[in-house]
C-alpha cells in the first residue's frame, strides 16, 4: 500500500487516496465524506508494477500543496517545464468522440495576442519545447506566421498538434509551416483500418492520414503517430500501428501512445473495462510486434512520473529494428541530473524532428507497409561506421506513451513531477490539472 492524495471524481476536493494490490492489479481507493468510496484501476499485465516504478518516496501527502484547485508551478512543484501547450484556437474542423479539449468554438485570439503568449512562456521557461494546439491549429492561416515567431523567440523545437485534414489537402501549407521552422507535426492517428476512425473521429480519415505524412515527409517534417487507445476499439491494432510507422521512416519518427483518459469532452466515470494501463500496453507491444520491439527497450520515464509514460529508442533497419535503449534493474531516481526537464526535451526534439540529409529515393511507401524493410536508391553501407551512423540519423524511431490522469485516478504525486505544461491565464499548469473534468454524480 502506497499512500498519496488525489480528488474526489465528483467535487473535485483534494482527499487521501492509497495505491494497492487486489487479484494482481494496482488499484487507486479514496473516499470522499460526502460523495463515498471510490477506486480505480491504475496498472493490469504480466510485468509487477513496483518493478516498473521502482522504491517510490511517498510525496503526495505532503503539507502545503495548492494543487490541482490552484495549480500553477509552485515551489513545491519538482519538475521544471520540459513541453508547454499553447492553445492557438478553439475550431476544429472535426468532432471527435474522445478528445481533451472540450470546445467552446470561441473567436481566434489575434496573432499579437498568441505572440505576447509565446513572449511570456518563453521568458518563463528559459526555452520549451512548444506544443501548438487547439482545437485543429491548423485552421488559422497564420500558423506559420506564429511557427517563425516562436523560433524567433527561442523555442529550441516547435510542434503541432493536428488531424492532419489541412495538411492532406494543401501541400503549400505545409511548405510554409516547413519554412517558418516547424520542426514536429503530432498526428492523430488512430489505427490501420477505416473502422477505428468511424468509432472514435465520425468518418473514414486513414488515407487523409497517409497523404498528410507523405506531405510533411517531402518537407521534411518530422511526424510522430499519436493514437488514443480505447478498448475494444483499437487496442488490437498496437502491434499493426508500430508496423505502419516503422515502414514509413525517415517520415514518420516514431508512434506516442496515449491510453483514453475520461476529462475533456468525454467526463464520464468509466467502468474498469473502459480503462486501458500501460502495464497492458506493455504487453501489447510486445506480444503485438511478434518481439519485435524487447520488453526491456521500453524504459519508464524518469523525469515525469514513472507511470505517466514510458520511451524506447530505435533504429528501423531494412530487415529488422535495432533497440537502443535498455532498461536497467531497477529505474533510475532521475534522467539527467540537475535538469531532467531540459534533458528530456532536447531527447525528444532531436528524435522526432527531422535532422537527416537529404539522401533517398525511399522505399517506404505504402507499397512497402507490411513491415520494417525501409531501403532507398542510395542505401549506406551498413556495415561501415559511417554508413551505420547515416543510416541511424535518417531512420531513428521511437516508441513513447503518456498516460493522463483523469479525475477517477489522479495523483497528486504524479502531478508534482509533471514536465507538461498548459499555458493558461498568464501561468503554466501541469497538463492533467488544466484539463481536469468532474464526473457526474
């Protein structure tokens, strides 16, 4: 029994809550003393959670603590700003079924405005990895306008949230997001069939999907896969969704798995079948990717909470795939010393960004789709250093997951060492408080 604080899913109210172990799995309990007894289930799979996390300090109890009623970074708060979500618009020109931003579909704020944001951040986090998002941020035509602002300002790496319908269908657009130094595009992406995008999205999208990766890879936009894991939607296609990526490198960087959380537009209180953990997408990718992809490549994070996500550093090679990372016996306390924050955002901007060459004629396309085979016209000789190391630029690939919390399993010693930050009303708050969601009662 691990003790920590959390919220009442209904009143919002901070309460004692305890993590512990019934039938093998890992359960949040708190109770409310007006709104009852609650609990959660935080961690299913093979793998024992308290190897995943390791010894864990009790920290979620500790005196003082403002948070989530009155978050901002506090100087209790143990993480410094590693990404900040700036959001650009509230249009969108999708409804989708699951979706954190619960849309009012309010007015753009002008592009001075959005730049006095970008002054702001800038100068509160010393540089951040920036996130533009929405609703679809892509609506605005003045996105690439916003793009050259920010690096102007000092943001090292610049992405955008996005469907990816704008940049299907207008191939300029993406140029001149390209021009202005976009660096990411983080694209919904939600499986390999049409199907899953009926479900969750309210249409056929996959081959909108597949123009808009194709667009940014003759940009030179890097595009990382972003799908929300729903069960019994599309929990089976994790194995196929790694596929689909890995044929698709230099392109496509890597897949970043977010398991559905119940905030946004969808706050309703979940059954335990509704939950998806990541000791389940542990298994998943494992068992889905044939052992393709070694369960001890996928390592936990250690500069935001080891349950909020994990990471696994690749190279595609045409007859395979090369793990890089290795976990350890236990995970480490901390990434990289004195600022994990900084570390973890030049590991995750270098890796999903596009530093390669020019090199190929590429070979992956979809054509070549049922697997990791990418080649090209001019192929390095792979067994030369330099060959190896050309070859490890242009066809990196990572696997990465950020597991939100939502009212029914909130932890305030997760939310301290939060690294992701929302932009909000002149402060930066940790991405699970700004968009934490009541459940009905």
């Amino acid at each position: 029994m691990h003790r920590t604080a959390s919220v009442c899913p209904v009143c919002l109210k901070r309460i004692p809550a305890v993590r512990t172990e019934r039938n093998g799995h890992m359960y949040q309990e708190k109770t409310c003393p007006e709104h009852g007894t609650f609990s959660t289930v935080l961690w299913r799979g093979s793998e024992p959670l308290e190897h995943w996390t390791g010894p864990r300090e009790e920290t979620g109890l500790e005196e003082g603590l403002r948070c989530p009623q009155d978050c901002g970074l506090c100087g209790k708060h143990l993480r410094k700003t590693c990404c900040t979500l700036l959001e650009v618009t509230d249009r969108c020109n999708l409804h989708c079924k699951f979706c954190f931003a619960d849309n009012a579909q309010t007015r753009d704020p002008s592009l001075e405005q959005v730049k006095g944001w970008i002054d702001h951040i800038a100068a509160l986090t010393d540089g951040t990895f920036l996130q533009l998002s929405g609703g679809e941020p892509t609506l605005r035509d003045d996105l690439p306008e916003i793009v050259a602002y920010a690096r102007q300002a000092g943001c090292p790496y610049i992405q955008v949230n996005t469907n990816g319908l704008r940049l299907a269908e207008d191939p300029a657009y993406v140029k001149a997001l390209a021009r202005a130094g976009l660096d990411v595009a983080f694209l919904q992406f939600d499986g390999v069939t049409e199907g899953v995008y009926r479900t969750l999205r309210g249409r056929d999208l996959l081959a909108i999907k597949e123009a808009a990766i194709q667009a940014c890879g003759a940009a030179r936009i890097g595009v990382t896969l972003v799908p929300t894991l729903v069960p019994g939607v599309n929990t089976e296609q994790i194995g196929a969704i790694l596929r689909y990526g890995m044929a698709r490198t230099p392109a496509v960087r890597g897949v970043h798995f977010q398991p559905v959380s119940y905030f946004g537009r969808i706050p309703q209180r979940p059954s335990e079948a509704q939950r998806y953990t990541m000791g389940e997408l542990l298994d998943a990718v494992v068992d889905q990717t044939d052992g393709l992809v070694p369960r001890e490549s996928l390592v936990p994070s250690s500069c935001d909470h080891p349950l909020c996500g994990l990471h696994g550093d690749y190279i595609v090679l045409p007859d395979g795939l090369e793990a890089l990372s290795k976990r350890g016996s236990q995970p480490a306390a901390c990434c990289c010393g004195a600022d994990p924050a900084q570390q973890n955002r030049d590991y995750i901007g270098k890796r999903w960004s596009r530093s390669d060459a020019p090199l190929e004629k590429s070979c992956c396309t979809p054509e070549a789709a049922d697997g990791p085979s990418c080649c090209s016209a001019t192929d390095p000789d792979l067994h030369s250093l330099e060959g190896f190391l050309q070859w490890k630029r242009t066809h990196g690939f990572t696997i990465t997951s950020m597991n939100f919390q939502d009212a029914g399993n909130l932890d305030l010693e997760r939310l301290r060492q939060c690294s992701l930050h929302v932009y909000r009303g002149g402060k930066l708050i940790p991405f699970c408080a700004a968009y934490l969601t009541a459940f009905p009662a």
